[in-house]
C-alpha cells in the first residue's frame, strides 16, 4: 500500500465520531466520513506501519442501516453531517455502541 494510491474495502469497524476502518494487506485502514457496511473507494493519505489512513472518494454501496433520504440538498457537498443518510434510531445506536472512546464515567 502507497500513498495516494486508490483503494476499496468494506466498512466493518467504526470509531466515533465518525471513523470507519477496514482490514487490507495486514493494516488497518481508517476512512473518515465512512460508516459500518458500506463499500468504499478511498485514497491513501498516509501509511504507517500497522495502520493506514485514508480520503473516502465515493460510497460503492450503501449499508444496510441506511435507511433515510438526507434532508440537507447540501448533503455529500460540504461534509459537515455523515448521519443523514441514517434514520434517528440508527444514529443513536451507532453512538451509543463500543468504541466512543470516551472514557469518562457516566458520559456515553
């Protein structure tokens, strides 16, 4: 895996707020803006030795917890909501889960 070099994967771990990573050639790739289940094509912005990171180009396929049409007619031109996509249940779900890394007692 090289820098700049475009590659694909499916979205199987998700760090909040707003992390997605999957596994390639022996490192794991995080992808910012992606979500669980979603099939992505990305390019490499760094390597490091056991992880890679990575700019999500384009969603190949949809996850199953897709379930909304964003209301935002700016949605996927400026960035700034990666949940719209998501119905309100599955937003709260996905933050609720393991790995928000917060850390603090009583803070979820």
């Amino acid at each position: 895996m090289k820098k700049r070099e475009i590659i694909e994967g499916v979205i199987k771990d998700y760090d909040f707020p707003n992390k997605g990573s999957f596994e390639l050639d022996g490192k794991k790739v995080i992808v910012k803006g992606a979500l669980p289940g979603q099939k992505v094509s990305c390019m490499v912005s760094k390597v490091r030795k056991d992880k890679a990171e990575a700019r999500l180009l384009d969603v190949l396929e949809r996850s199953e917890i897709e379930d909304a049409v964003p209301p935002c007619p700016q949605f996927g031109i400026c960035g700034g909501c990666a949940y719209q996509t998501m119905s309100y249940e599955h937003q709260l779900e996905l933050k609720a889960g393991p790995g928000d890394g917060c850390g603090a007692p009583g803070i979820r």
